[in-house]
C-alpha cells in the first residue's frame, strides 16, 4: 500500500506506467486491475504524485474500458482514505420557500 507521506520514486513510476498498461492497450487486449491497484494508482492521483498527463491518461482508458467494481471500489476507498468524512452543510435558499402545490400549479 502507498502511504501518504512518500514522495514520488521509482515505486510510484513503475505502479502508473504497469496500470496504464493493463488499462490502456486497447479495447481487445485492456485487462482489469486488482483492487488494490486501483485503490493505489489513486492515491498516488490524488496524492499529485504522478505527472497529469498519466493521471489523464490512466482515467480516460479506465472509463473507455469500463471499470470493473474493484476497480470503482478501490477508487472509491482511496478518495474515502483521502478524505473520509465530508461535513454536511446547509446550502443557502434564494427566494421565499415553496410549496409542492405552488410547484404544481395547483
């Protein structure tokens, strides 16, 4: 697993360049990535420790291959271990409240 402290090594390059592979080669030959690479290559995005353009790269032939759930679920948790708890807010109104019937028509 990639801790949130490391800085970018050959590590880093070589987690990337292997998903991008895997992902990348096309719509016949793209194979699905384990959980926990997908979990890590998005750490490693999140975390800006790889160059945009591969982070560019690894996402749109992820969707263009469709994803697979482990790759959404390790995507999901690295975006949780970034950042899990998201407050709540109550956004501001604009305008008087309505009711449903004002809404309707009616």
């Amino acid at each position: 697993m990639i801790a949130d402290s490391e800085s970018p090594t050959d590590n880093t390059y070589t987690l990337i360049n292997a998903c991008i592979q895997k992902v990348a080669t096309g719509p016949e030959y793209s194979k699905d990535i384990a959980f926990e690479e997908a979990r890590d290559t998005m750490r490693l995005i999140l975390g800006r420790r790889v160059d945009p353009v591969q982070a560019a790269v690894y996402l749109i032939a992820l969707r263009m291959k469709r994803e697979t759930d482990d790759e959404n679920l390790g995507s999901l948790q690295a975006i949780l271990d970034v950042r899990p708890w998201i407050p709540a807010r109550r956004w501001p109104t604009f305008g008087p409240a309505r009711s449903t019937k004002a809404i309707a028509g009616k």
